[in-house]
C-alpha cells in the first residue's frame, strides 16, 4: 500500500511518500511545494495543482490523505488555505484516487496518543517510526522540514485508520 500523505498550505505544502509492506512502514520521498511568494494567488494555486499531478503521477499511490483546515490566524488567511487545499484535492478527484480527510488532532492521536501534541513531538514520532530512514532526505534527520515531516504524519495516520477500518469491519 501506497500512501500519499499532504499537509495543505498556500504558501508551503508538505508531502511524503509512505509504503506500507506488512508491518513495516517505508519512507518513500517527501518535501515541500513552495510556490514563489511574490506569485498572485491564482499563480500559487495552479502551482501546487500542477505540483500535486506531477506526485500523483511519479509515485502512483493508492490513497491520499490530506489533513483538513482547522483554524487560521485570521479570516483572509483561512480562505486562502481552503483555497489551496481545494486546489489539491481537485487534483486527487481528477486522478481518481481515494482520499481520506485527517483532522490534525487525528494524526496527532494516531502518531502520539495525544491529539494536542506539539508538532516537535510529531516530528520525532515521524523519524521513530520510519527510523534511519529520514537521514536520507537531506542528511539530518532533525533539519526535516517540519511541512514535510507534517505530511508524513498525515501519511502514517491514514494507515492507521485504514488499518483500524479493517479490524472493525471484521
């Protein structure tokens, strides 16, 4: 199984690549789409739609999750995220591709057992769970973008409630 986890943003969206094989989690790539800042808002949105097909097509994944918006510091600020993560999720919907919606209290609990976690604690979390591992990304595993290790949180609680699902199903 084939993760594609995304953690929304106008301005910096993180993603990461998590293969599940069994019991073992891989990582497979992560990152940021980072459109220029100076862009109008239309530019940004298409950049990150564009920036989205092109994962899609480079590591075919099974589901997305995408983690949903939450809170904003003001008003202007919320819509605009809502923007961008329109943008990508239309994206997904062109591909065809199921997706699941995480609130960040969801992952959280799901990576940390607390929902109110502070996203340092996530980050080690992430790096535990797929080991050595995130040193290969950019040679340390503390320098991991926090938007990206965001992402990856995203990715591996999607798994886990797929995983949870399936044992409530039966």
């Amino acid at each position: 199984m084939i993760v594609l986890g995304i953690d929304p943003g106008s301005r910096r969206t993180g993603w990461g690549v998590v293969r599940q094989d069994g019991s073992l989690l891989r990582l497979v790539a992560a990152g940021v789409l980072e459109p220029a800042a100076d862009q109008a808002l239309h530019l940004r949105l298409a950049f990150l739609h564009l920036g989205m097909r092109r994962l899609l097509e480079t590591h075919r994944p099974d589901v997305v999750g995408v983690e949903s918006v939450f809170h904003g510091p003001n008003t202007r600020s919320l819509v605009v995220l809502g923007q961008a993560r329109g943008a990508l999720l239309a994206t997904v919907g062109e591909a065809g591709v199921e997706l699941v919606d995480l609130s960040p209290a969801e992952v959280k609990k799901a990576l940390t057992g607390r929902g109110g976690a502070r996203k340092d604690q996530l980050a080690h979390m992430v790096r535990a769970m797929l080991g050595t591992q995130a040193e290969r990304l950019d040679g340390v595993p503390d320098k991991l973008p926090l938007d990206a290790t965001d992402a990856l949180g995203v990715a591996i609680a999607t798994l886990h409630r797929r995983r949870i699902a399936g044992l409530a199903r039966g």
